[in-house]
C-alpha cells in the first residue's frame, strides 16, 4: 500500500488505513518497521469494523472523489488490481 500511496498521492489519493482491535505499541510498531506514511487509525471498539459491515480482514473499501463507497474487496489485493482500481476511481470511470 506504501508504493500505491507513493505512486498516486499527488492525483488527489489518500489511503487511511483502520486498525481493528490492536494497541497503539502494536500498530506504532508495524507503521515504523514498513515506513508507512498514510494515515492509520486505531478501532480499539471495533465500531468503524461494525458499522461498515466489514466480517473478514483485511478489507479495501474504495471511496470516491464525492465520499461515497464505490468498491469494496475483501482479501488480499495484487498490487496490480489495486492500482487498476485507483486509476479508474481517479479518472471518473
């Protein structure tokens, strides 16, 4: 997700990345070790996890230029589908 962010953060990407359910050590441990440079945010009650209705992780919910969710991928993504997936979101497709 580092090189996707890298790759598209100056065509009006963001990526916010939500923790379900880790402490803060844990999460500040993972974003140093892998250099992570986009938001994360912590879901210490799991009530962003609830209320998008997410059951497995990881999860990818790609939300458009007008906020609203356009797609959602559970699973792991190829670094290729994800790109492919933010390209369209960024050109109107």
């Amino acid at each position: 997700m580092q090189k996707t962010y890298d790759r598209f953060k100056g065509d009006g990407f963001e990526i916010i990345a939500v923790n379900v359910r880790e402490s803060k050590g844990a999460v500040k441990s993972f974003v140093d070790r892998h250099g992570l440079t986009f938001p994360v945010a912590l879901d210490q009650s799991a009530e962003v996890y609830r209320s998008w209705e997410i059951y497995y992780l990881p999860t990818s919910i790609f939300i458009n230029r007008e906020g609203r969710p356009e797609r959602m991928y559970v699973g792991g993504m190829s670094e290729r589908q994800v790109d492919m997936w933010i390209e369209d979101l960024l050109s109107g497709s």
